[in-house]
C-alpha cells in the first residue's frame, strides 16, 4: 500500500509540474519571439525639436559695447520672446544617403522682430566602396578634439561657448572618405579631403570670392590615440596647419588637444594713434582639456585655449576707450561718426568671442545631485587670463516629463575696466528655454 501511495504521489506531482510549467514555456516562447524585420536599417530617419525662449538681460550702463549697441535708444534692461524648430534627418538607399539638419527662428524684443531661416546642414552621400564614400553639399566637419572652441576648425564656423554643442551652419563643398582598417598598433587610418568654393551667393561667409580651397585631414587610431594631421590650402584664407589628439586614460578620464599654426595671418588693428592698420602676423593657438566623471556623476570639462590670432590686452584697451571717447562725443554733438567707425571695428573681431590671447574654460554638470530625479544642475565659467574678466553661468535641467526638457540659466559678466567682459553690452542675463524633442 505504501508503495502504490508513492507511486500515486509522484504521478500527481509530475501532473502539477507540467500544469505549472507547461503554460510558462508556451508563455515563454510567444512572448520571446524573433522578429528581423525589427531590425532593418530604416530607410527614412528623422527627428528634432521644438522651443520656446524667453530672456531678460540687464544692460551694462557702464560698458563700451553696450554705449555702441544703445547709444540710440539707451535702456537699462531688454527682454526677448522666442520661438524655434530644428528638423534634422536623412534618407538612405543602397549606397546612396541624404542628411539634413534645417532650422527656423523667430524673436522679438522691445526694439525689433526677427525671423530667420537657415540650411545648417544638407548633403548627400555616396559610399562607393567597403572602404571610400563621397559628400556633396552642406555639411558640418566638426573637426578638431575641443569642446568650446577648436583651433584647427579649419573650414567651421566657430562655436559659441557658451552654448558649444548646438547645431552649427556648415559650408558647402565636396568630400572624399578614404578608410582602411588594421590588424596591428595602428587600427585605423582615414583621409578626408574636402573642395570648398567660395563664388557669388556660395560661401561667401568663408573668405575672399572666386576660388576653390582645399582642405585634407588624415586620421589614425594608434593603439588607444586618436591623432589627426590637417591641413588647409586656398586663396579665400592663408594656408594653415594642425594635429590633435584624444586619449582615454581610464574608463572615466580622457584628454584631448589640438595646435594650429598659421604661417601668414592678416589682422586689423587699431593703432596707439587710433588709426587702423593692417598687419600680417605668424599665429599658433592651442588648447589642451579634459573630461573626467566621477562615481557620483560629476562631469568636468577643462580646457586651456590659447589663441593666437586673438588681441592682446593692450589692444582691446584701445578698441574699448575709443568706444567710450565715441560715446561720449555723441553725447556732446550728437555725430555718431567716430561710433560707427567702432562698429566696424567690432565686426572684424574686436567682439568676436573669445578674442583675447588666453583663456580658461569649466563646465561642470551634476546629474540628479542628492537622489532628485531628472534634475541635472550645472556651472559655466569662461575666465579671461589676461585682463582677469569672466563669465559665471549657473543652470538647472529638469527632464522629468517624456521628450521634455526645461532649462534656467543664469549669466553674470565680471570684470574691471577695459576688460572683455567688463565691456559686455550685459551686466547678467536671465534664460529659460522649454524644448520639445520629437
């Protein structure tokens, strides 16, 4: 009898296990299914965002540039409202792409509206072997290694430091993909060369008209090391030279640099005597940076920007006290001659950012600090070694809604007389930008 109950026993748990598992696995395998369809290549790629801006600058009264800016309409605060799309995407087919990046804004503050379109990028590619493609069109390079400002850019627009890794307008041009990969120290070796025309209605941004410039970077990834060697030759700018670099020291520590050396470099330059002169120079500017993260999801980006084709101290000294003096005989007789003479001056580099000789530039960036939930807190600072002006911007992400992010940053400008930012048309500036990303 005992024998028939453990017989029963194990017939009844063998029933149990398969009423359990049985429907688990059948479960199991319907809802683990494989499907390649879902992992083709789609055709059509596309993506974007909308926004909107609202901004409040407090006017420094006591600034040469904000005399040259207002000297017509003089104020002690100016507010802004804005609103933007960027649609960017592409189209592929065979060995054929399309890649697109379009931008429209419109803004409006207490003096005037502006509405502006842009093409930033727009180009097609064409991969003509398992190791060369061809570009044609509007493209943005990116070259170089830095993340506010790139020395050996050669043929890109430079990027505003402040707000470094927006879209920017590329030029148009044609480019050749050479790649080849390795099986030793040296993995990779890749040349990009790039025609770039300068004609009427076509780049005319870049430099002098009427001529075809070329430019060539060669890549090598030796072991761990990004190198590149770059060059650029052409009649719309002087011939130039680069090499930078990017190497990850660990897994959370990575540097990077770069040098450009420009052997004839024309500037123009307002003289002891208040004249302007034309002086052609030898330039060599660099940059060498980092960016570390720490266990707590600290970003820090560090770089040291020397540029040599910027103004030296006493030569924005000058640029900045003939402001005043023009400022000041406005107000005397009215004759706004000498401020316009300022105004040029100022478009042909005197306001440029990052004008000056030597700077140093953080950005640090928190990611939800004390356990607060899509909340990254960050800070900016942009210090002027020279003249001993900076830049401070505090600012608060919030991404807690889906495709949503709200930002509020705040921009102080400090510095003694004379000095960049001292000058600034801004004491401060309020922003808060809401993105939808789609």
């Amino acid at each position: 009898m005992a024998a028939g109950r453990t017989r029963k026993q194990a017939a009844l748990l063998a029933v149990l296990a398969l009423s359990v598992n049985g429907p688990g696995v059948a479960a199991s395998e319907e809802e683990y299914h494989f499907d390649p369809t879902e992992f083709e290549k789609k055709s059509l790629d596309w993506g974007g965002y909308a926004e909107l801006k609202w901004e409040r600058q407090e006017i420094n009264r006591d600034g040469a540039l904000a005399a040259l800016n207002y000297y017509a309409t003089p104020r002690e605060s100016l507010e802004s409202g804005s609103a933007a799309v960027q649609f960017a995407g592409g189209f592929s087919r065979g060995t054929a792409a399309l890649r697109w990046t379009l931008q429209a804004s419109s803004a409006q503050n207490q003096l005037e509206w502006q509405d502006r379109a842009e093409v930033f990028e727009a180009y097609a590619s064409l991969k003509t072997s398992a190791h060369s493609a061809l570009d044609f069109g509007k493209k943005v390079f990116k070259w170089g290694k830095g993340y506010a400002a790139n020395p050996v850019g050669f043929i890109d627009r430079p990027k505003d430091p402040n707000n470094p890794e927006e879209a920017m307008e590329g030029y148009v041009g044609a480019g050749l993909d050479l790649v080849k990969s390795l099986d030793a120290d040296l993995k990779t070796v890749a040349l990009t060369t790039v025609a770039l025309p300068v004609w009427q209605g076509v780049n005319e941004e870049f430099g002098s008209r009427d001529n075809v410039n070329l430019a060539a970077k060669l890549s090598l990834l030796y072991k761990d090391t990004d190198i590149d060697f770059l060059w650029y030759a052409g009649n719309s700018r002087t011939p130039r030279y680069g090499i930078d670099f990017a190497r990850n020291l660990a897994a959370h520590f990575e540097i990077h640099g770069e040098l450009a050396h420009i052997p004839r470099q024309k500037q123009r330059l307002l003289t002891e005597a208040r004249t302007v002169a034309t002086q052609t120079t030898s330039d060599t500017s660099y940059l060498l940076g980092f960016r570390y993260l720490t266990e707590t999801d600290l970003t820090a980006i560090v770089e040291f920007y020397h540029n040599g084709d910027g103004y030296t101290e006493p030569e924005s000294e000058r640029f900045f006290a003939l402001a005043e003096s023009g400022h000041q005989q406005f107000l005397a007789t009215g004759d706004a001659s000498l401020l316009g003479q300022v105004a040029a001056l100022a478009q042909q580099g005197y306001s440029q950012p990052l004008g000056g000789r030597n700077y140093l530039y953080a950005r640090l960036s928190q990611k939800e600090p004390f356990d607060i939930l899509y909340l990254t807190p960050g800070l900016t600072a942009i210090l002027n070694l020279g003249d001993k002006s900076c830049s401070l911007s505090p600012e608060l992400v919030y991404t807690g809604f889906t495709n949503w992010e709200l930002r509020l940053r705040f921009t102080m400008l400090v510095g003694p007389e004379f000095s960049e930012y001292g000058e600034k048309p801004q004491a401060n500036r309020l922003e808060a930008r809401l993105r939808y990303f789609f």
